[in-house]
C-alpha cells in the first residue's frame, strides 16, 4: 500500500476524523428538543384556547335557547331562532379536542367538584341570572392569586386543589362565560 493510500504524503497516518465534534452534535439536537418542546407547549395553549372557545359557544347557544325572551316574539320567529340555534350547535359539537391533563386521586376529585359546581352555576343561570352574575363574580375571584372582592370559599378550596393547567382553564371559562353575559 502506497504512504497516500494510508495517509497523507509525508507518510503519517490521518485519525479518524468527524465532521463534528459530539458536543456540538448533542447540542444542536438539544436546541431542536427545545424549539419542539415550545412548539409542543404553544400547541396544548391553541388547543385548550379551542377547547373553551367551544365550551363558550355551547353555554351561549344555551342560553339562547332558554331565553325569557323567546316567549315574547312569534311562533315563526322563535322556530326560526330554535332551528337556527340547532344547527349551530350540531356543528359545534364537531368540533372534538381533548388535551389530557395528567391528575393523581385528589385533584380529580377536585376537578369533579369544581365541574359540579360550575354545572350548578348554568343551572342557576336559567331561573336566577342576577344571583347567577354575583356566583360567577365569586367563582372568578376564588380562581384568582389576589382576590378582588368576595368569593365563593367553597370553590376555592376545590380549585386550590386542581393542577395548575385545571386552574388555568377552569379561570378562562368562568371569564368567558362572563364576557358572553351582558352585565358583567
């Protein structure tokens, strides 16, 4: 075998050689996990901004259909908005997201709570809107670090026992709710 074959011309043999070094290599991979993992976290934000977008929609067509004033208008009228009402919520309920939240034993037993009471809360909201405006104002306010006036205690202790995701959440559909009633 010639020295070139073997090496360069004045005979020395050449090392392996890479085209990067390993720190640079495992560096440049840790820079993509993290450009993924902000992707991933802005991801699971869109998503849970859809999720209650959808919620919203729902309790506003509800509200709509069970609405006092729907006995003071026509027959034709009222169909139309009932039909109208119908279809719109056939198509957002199409709409299917789900952002699993992992939850050991407790705060699923707080999350259960905490959707009971806010399912009492609708149903408060279709006999007693101004009692209903008052509970949400302290729902609201049980979901907040510094709290802005009363609260509902009760509420707070549940929600204090959520994941922070399920607090989060759980905060943007209350206020949510709130912006889609008049009043607020």
């Amino acid at each position: 075998m010639s020295n070139q074959n073997r090496g360069n011309t004045n005979g020395s043999y050449k090392k392996f050689h890479r085209s990067e070094s390993v720190p640079n290599t495992t560096r440049r991979l840790v820079e993509m996990l993290d450009r993924v993992e902000e992707r991933v976290e802005l991801l699971r934000e869109q998503a849970t901004a859809v999720e209650t977008e959808r919620s919203a929609l729902l309790q506003i067509l509800s509200t709509i259909r069970s609405h006092k004033d729907l006995d003071r208008i026509t027959e034709g009228e009222k169909e139309e908005i009932e039909i109208t009402a119908q279809r719109l919520l056939n198509r957002t309920l199409t709409v299917e997201i789900n952002v699993s939240i992992p939850r050991n034993e407790v705060q699923q037993k707080a999350l259960k709570n905490v959707k009971k009471l806010y399912d009492d809360l609708l149903v408060i909201m279709q006999s007693d809107f101004t009692n209903a405006k008052v509970v949400l104002e302290e729902y609201i306010n049980a979901c907040r670090s510094e709290c802005r006036g009363s609260y509902n205690p009760k509420f707070q202790a549940a929600i204090l026992e959520c994941t922070a995701d399920d607090q989060k959440k759980i905060r943007k559909q209350l206020e949510s709710l709130s912006n889609s009633m008049p009043g607020i």
